[in-house]
C-alpha cells in the first residue's frame, strides 16, 4: 500500500460523517484525504487481522488442536474458585 501510484475515488457520505472528518482533518493538521486513507488501512488492516485468526482456528480444529466441551466446563468452574 506504499506505493507512489494513485488512484482517486469517490463515495457518497452522511454529511455528519463528512463534517467530522473535516474537523478532525484541522485538529491533526492534516488533509481530508489523509484521513480517509488512514481509517480505510486501519480498517483493511483489522479486516485481515480477524480473517487470520479465523484461519489460525480453522487450523486448530482440521489439526485437532481442540478442547472438549467438559474439560472447557471444568477450566471455567476452576475458574469461579479462584
């Protein structure tokens, strides 16, 4: 996502939405833009954080790295005791 290419895009928003990112745009001395571009990869970013501990689960259980459901029920009452 680092590259100098760039691509304009346009989408149509609630104008509250709009206004606050304008105003956050003047508090952190930055452009709309940058704004937008920072909370589009942070978005993407988390997107794909999530989508990889899904996998990561997915290849627990095809693995069978998995807990049954009494040994779970007895951590959590092992739990409560403490």
């Amino acid at each position: 996502m680092g590259s100098s290419t760039k691509q304009t895009i346009s989408a149509q928003i609630p104008v509250e939405l709009a206004s606050a990112v304008e105003q956050l745009a003047r508090e952190m001395d930055r452009s709309k833009s940058w704004i937008i571009k920072e909370a589009l990869t942070a978005m993407l970013a988390e997107r794909e954080r999530r989508h990889q501990s899904v996998q990561a689960g997915l290849d627990d259980v095809t693995e069978g790295r998995v807990i049954g459901h009494a040994q779970m029920k007895h951590f959590a009452s092992q739990l409560k005791k403490e």
